[in-house]
C-alpha cells in the first residue's frame, strides 16, 4: 500500500504569527504534497474575527484535504464584549469558518484520524487554558475508531497534550485526560497528535501495549519556547512511523529533530520458549 503522509500544524497564533514562518511553511507543505493537513489548534491570538479570517485564508491556501481542531485561544476573550461573546457562543467564530461539527474525521484505506475539542470556554478553576476532555467524547472518538478499515492506523487530533511531556516548557493539566490516554491506548490508538505546549515531542503512553504515541507539534508564531517556528511531518509505511520536525531557519524549513517508532509493536517472531517477542519502542 503507498505510504501515507500527513502534514501537522499548530498554534499559528494568528494576530501574532510569526510572518516569515507562515509563509515559508505553506511553500514547503505544498511540496511535500501530504495526504492529509492537519491543524491541532490555536489558529488565533484573541479569537478575533479578523484573525479567524486571517487563519482561513492561510488554510486556504494550503493543500487538500484538511482537518481542524480548536485550541484555548479560538475563544474571544480580550475586552468586555469579547467575553460577553465567549459568555453567549464562545466557539461560532470557529464554527463560522470550520464547520459546527467539533468531532470530525478523516478516513483512507491507510488510515482514520478522528478530532476532539479539548479546550473549553470556561472551567471551574481559575486557568481556563488548561484543557479538558470528557467520558461521552472519549466514547465518540472510539466508537468511530471502530469503523476503520483493517489494518488502518487510529489517529486521534486535540489540542491539548493529555498527558504531561516530561521537561517541557508549559503544562496542560487536562482534565480527564489521563482516562482519555488510557481509553485510547486499550482502543489501539496509535498516535494522539496536539499543540499547546509550542515545542515538538514523542512519547509513549505508559498504558496498555506501550505502543499509542503521543506527537506534539510546535508553533509558527513569535510565542516561542525555547524552539524555533516548526511543524511535523508524518511519514507512515507498512513498518514504521517516521515523524520529523521542521524548524524554520531564516528562509526556510530545515529538520530540526527526528523519531522512528515501529507500527503496533510489530512482532519479531517466535523466541526460544515458542512465545512471540515484541520489538521494543525506539523514542
């Protein structure tokens, strides 16, 4: 089967994007000629119509097909009638431009990828960017999981990192996410891709096989920590999964960091008791 390849973006922060970034990355996604675009969030600074605007227009000119997710920040929030609008219908500027359905998906022979809102216009606690994800989206997304073709990979789009990257430069502290991760890696999920925390990452979910990855990706705006703008490419075959961070560097996109897991713990054969032995994960 060909190989699929998947472009991920996220936190483009329009209203204060990173120009040169945003360019370059729509020069270098349409050469690489992905199957898939996928936008995990925060496509806006404010949640202000002209910004929604603006994070159209650059979607727009990026290849097709395409999936989005909202982040914290796709929420108006900056001035009195911006919250009265976040009070009354905190996601219509979103649903406006990107459709009402929260929950969407793409299915291929190759692979399902299934998108959830993890952020949330209010919470009872006092940081509203941290996300949340509930038990009835937790049952949708593994309930269309169930359709994909045999075979197919199980990807799974939010926002918000549901469990902590070690040593990264922010939290998430999503609530229900840890029963999220837990759900999806008993569901053979096999990548669970967000935003959010501005800097790329690879890591296992310590949870059932050991074979569900979580892929964050990092931000085409000035908001930078620690990491220069970037996006992942996502390069799957019938044996591994390839995902490699491009960073832009004066005019361009240039790799930054790289990662190889092998798909599903591909076995490696029967061991001397008769037992089959697992390939371990290379992170």
């Amino acid at each position: 089967m060909k190989p699929l390849k998947l472009v991920q973006v996220s936190d483009i922060h329009f209203g204060g994007e990173h120009k040169a970034a945003v360019e370059a990355a729509v020069e270098r996604i349409h050469a690489e000629r992905p199957d898939l675009v996928i936008a995990a969030g925060d496509l806006t600074k404010d949640g202000k119509v002209e910004e929604f605007d603006a994070a159209q227009a650059w979607l727009d000119r990026l290849p097709g097909p395409r999936l989005v997710t909202p982040g914290n920040h796709d929420t108006p929030f900056a001035g009195p009638r911006e919250i009265l609008t976040r009070l009354i219908a905190p996601w219509r500027r979103y649903e406006d431009r990107f459709g009402e359905r929260m929950n969407s998906d793409w299915d291929d022979p190759r692979a399902t990828v299934v998108t959830l809102n993890s952020a949330r216009a209010f919470q009872l606690r006092l940081n509203w960017s941290k996300g949340a994800v509930s038990r009835r989206q937790v049952r949708e997304v593994c309930a269309d999981l169930k359709g994909a073709a045999p075979g197919a990979l199980k990807i799974v789009v939010c926002h918000h990192p549901l469990i902590e990257m070690l040593g990264g430069p922010m939290t998430a502290r999503v609530h229900g996410g840890t029963a999220a991760a837990q759900a999806f890696s008993h569901a053979g999920v096999d990548l669970v891709l967000t935003g959010h925390i501005h800097a790329p990452f690879v890591h296992p979910y310590p949870f059932s096989d050991g074979c569900t990855q979580a892929v964050g990706s990092g931000t085409l705006s000035v908001r930078e920590r620690g990491v220069p703008p970037s996006f992942n490419l996502i390069e799957v075959d019938d044996v591994d999964i390839r995902i490699t961070a491009l960073a832009f560097e004066r005019t361009q996109f240039v790799t930054f960091r790289t990662w190889s897991v092998p798909r599903r713990c591909v076995p490696k054969g029967p061991n001397e008791s008769g037992a089959t032995e697992v390939a371990p994960l290379q992170v």
